[in-house]
C-alpha cells in the first residue's frame, strides 16, 4: 500500500483553511480573449481576371502602329511593346503613381465614364529631350516639380498620337472616341471611380536610347462591360482589314520553299558507290508508268508524272497526298 502523505485530520483542516481564507491559494491566469479583426468586404472584393483575348490583340496591333509615328515626333527609332493587360482595383493602381505623373482624363464615347492614359514621368522628360534634339543618356530629377508649359506641350503632341491610333485600332472591333478632359500630375487630384472599382489597364513599354520607360491605357470594368461579349469573344470578333490581308497573303507567297521530286529509291554497297563513274546507269525501284512522289520541306504532298518540257526536267501534279494517309 503507498504510503499516506497526509492524514485526514491534516486533509480536513487543510480544506478548512481554503474556506476560510486563511490559506491563499494561487488562482488560475486568465487568458486574454482573442483579438479580433475587422474584414472589410468592399476592400477584398474579387477582382475580374478573366482574359479578352481581343483587347489583347488590339493592344499588340497599336503597338505595331504607333512606332512609326512616335519615331518621327521623337527624331529617332523607338520600340514600343505591349506588356499585358491585366484588372486592379482603381485605388491600389493609383496609390502606386508618383509625383509627379502625367495623368490624362478621356471620355470615350459612346462608352460611359471616363479612362486615363497615364505616362510615366521619367518617359515625358526623356520625350521632352529627345524632341528637342537632347539625349536620354543623362537621368532627370522629376521629383517635387511639376511639367513647365514647354513639356506639356511634348506631352499634348505625344498624346494626340496615341489617341489617334487607340481608335484606328478600336474602330475594327468597337468605333469610339478619345476626348481629353483635363490633365494632372497629383494622382490625389484623379477621381474617375470608386477605391473598389475594378479597372482594365494595358501596360504599354516605350524604348527610347535603349531606355525603357511606361505608359498605361486604362479604363473602369463598368465602362467596357457592354461590350465585354466581343472582347471575350476571340480573335474572330475582330473585321477583316482588307490592307492587312493583303499585305500578309503577299508576304506567305513570297515565301521561298524546296520543292523536291523522288523519282525512286535503291539500295547499293558502299563498295559500290566508290566505284561509280559518269556514265553509269543505276536501276530504281520505280516502273516507268508509277506516279513518283513531291516534297515541299521534306513533307510529302503531290502525287505527279514526271517528263519532258523542251529541254527542261518537269512533272505534272496528278493528285495530292492526304495527310495522315
């Protein structure tokens, strides 16, 4: 039996002393509640990811069509490339913007709302020396200054531009306007939404003496959700343009391509092949009367019959191959 540490006597008088007070006893710590967080609903609103895959192919068309244009206004080459378009809440999209930034209010009827064409900062300066005959090779402090007269008025040309070839491109899928309203440079000053307003932008990057430099195409969700069947719709939504077309049927044909007739196959001896010379005969597999084969790349396409025009070797297409047999 275990040994007994306490005797009842010792028990009771123990409990006795807990009653009355005169044995404290240490009490149990209390955990701090949990605290709880607020969940702002409006601020993690899900924001629309799906692709428009026509929005991108208009993006990646105006990129194309603006080089040459801006290449003239700057004096010199310049690249322009698309580098996606993607959806973002209005307040964390403009709560990146600097200042100061060339921030340009359209309307882009008959669409409702209005859009902003936001240009970099570091890109109006680098406009600003290349069209007046400077270099991109030295950096511009651009903090704590706003545009003299002189640089907006780069800044105007540079936008015109833009806006005109925005809607060339977007005639071919859905004809708007670009109307600018006002400009700012404080992004504090731009207000075309609510915080949690879902905008569409396109980023666009400009190349400018092997500078690069960006400037965004944007538009508020609400805006272009007319519209948003042919933008989601595929390539096909976008109208044939006859010029393109052509242009392109021209350069497929243009295109140079081996064409290659096997007149048929044998099988000799290396020992054989060193001991040939001109004027040897070598026996094929192929009747005179069979259709021989012709390759275009390798790949076999006709059927043919070949022969004689005047001096010339030549063959005559009698039917194509189907391809898987």
């Amino acid at each position: 039996m275990a040994e007994q540490i306490l005797t009842q006597n010792e028990v009771l008088a123990l409990l006795k002393g807990i009653s009355d007070g005169k044995i404290k006893v240490k009490k149990e710590e209390k955990k701090p509640a949990q605290k709880l967080t607020k969940w702002d609903f409006t601020k993690h609103a899900k924001v629309k990811r799906q692709r428009m895959p026509v929005l991108e192919m208009i993006a990646d068309r105006f990129s194309k069509e603006v080089r040459s244009p801006l290449s003239i206004l700057l004096k010199q080459d310049i690249d322009v490339t698309t580098e996606g378009v993607r959806s973002e809440r209005y307040a964390d999209f403009i709560h990146q913007l600097s200042l100061p930034t060339s921030i340009n209010v359209f309307q882009m009827p008959p669409l409702k709302g209005q859009g902003l064409l936001v240009i970099d900062a570091n890109l109006a300066f680098q406009m600003v020396s290349n069209y007046f005959g400077g270099t991109s090779r030295f950096n511009t402090r651009v903090e704590g200054r706003e545009f003299t007269s002189i640089e907006q008025m780069v800044i105007r040309k540079f936008i015109n531009i833009i806006f005109k070839h925005l809607v060339k491109v977007w005639k071919t899928v859905y004809p708007i306007e670009l109307n600018l309203v006002r400009s700012e440079t404080n992004p504090q000053y731009v207000t075309i939404a609510s915080p949690t307003d879902t905008m569409v932008i396109i980023e666009f990057s400009i190349d400018i003496d092997g500078i690069q430099n960006r400037f965004f195409f944007c538009m508020p969700y609400f805006s272009i959700e007319p519209i948003k069947e042919k933008l989601y719709g595929g390539t096909e939504a976008i109208a044939t343009d006859p010029h393109w077309s052509s242009r392109l049927k021209e350069r497929v044909l243009s295109i140079p391509l081996t064409l290659t007739c096997i007149m048929g196959y044998t099988e000799l001896m290396l020992s054989e092949v060193v001991k040939l010379k001109a004027g040897d005969v070598i026996r094929l597999d192929a009747r005179e009367n069979e259709p021989v084969e012709v390759l275009i790349e390798g790949i076999p396409k006709f059927f043919a019959r070949p022969g004689l025009v005047g001096k010339n070797y030549s063959f005559e297409i009698l039917t194509a191959i189907k391809e898987g047999g």
